[in-house]
C-alpha cells in the first residue's frame, strides 16, 4: 500500500494502488505510517500525489501520526496535494496544523539540514 524512498535521510512515502483514503483503508495506513516513528527523531513526507479523495477517517489518521510523530521527537510533512483535498484542508483548518508543499523537494527543503562540522 505503502512505499517508501529516502532522501537526505527523509522518508517519502508513496502511495501504491490507492487513490483514496476512507475508513476503509485508514486504519492500515495509519499502522504502516507509524511504524516510521519506531525509531525516534524520523522525518516524513507523505506525497499525496496519487490520492484524489480523502474522508474525515483519513484526515483523523494524518491528525493522529502528527501526534506520534510529535510523541517520537519526529515530524512529517505532505506535499502534492490535488486542488479538492486542499479546500477539505482549509475548510477544517487543517492546513494551519499540517505543513503543507507543493512537490517533494519543496518539502525535503523544507526540513534543518543537519550538520555534523565543528567550528572551532
């Protein structure tokens, strides 16, 4: 359902064979999704580019991984989100809670980059 790339240390996440999120799939979506925050301090994008339709069981699913992420020390953004699903996301104020890009590398951007160098 679920496939993941890394990038500069970032999970993107695709979705596979989905183009909906409902009641019908949230609760497998969520499980996968919150298997990334096992490990602490993870990053996440959720690429919604395939995604066409998304139910309020779908949106209670991104509400609940932020507050794992959140839990973990970790943090997820989502990017390519379709004209419709983004009025759902203004109309709930959800686009004020979630961070919210254009494409995958607007959001990969997006993130600190870490630096291991010392200034002496």
């Amino acid at each position: 359902m679920l496939r993941s790339d890394l990038k500069n240390g970032i999970n993107i996440i695709h979705f596979e064979e989905v183009d909906k999120i409902t009641a019908l799939n949230a609760e497998l979506i969520k499980k996968e999704l919150n298997a990334f925050f096992n490990k602490p301090n993870s990053k996440l994008v959720i690429n919604l580019q395939k995604i066409a339709y998304i139910d309020s069981t779908g949106f209670g699913t991104f509400l609940s991984i932020m507050k794992t992420s959140q839990s973990t020390g970790g943090e997820f953004k989502i990017c390519n989100v379709n004209q419709d699903i983004m009025k759902l996301f203004r109309l709930l104020h959800l686009d004020n809670i979630f961070e919210i890009y254009n494409n995958v590398d607007e959001c990969v951007s997006s993130f600190p980059q870490s630096n291991s160098a010392y200034f002496l």
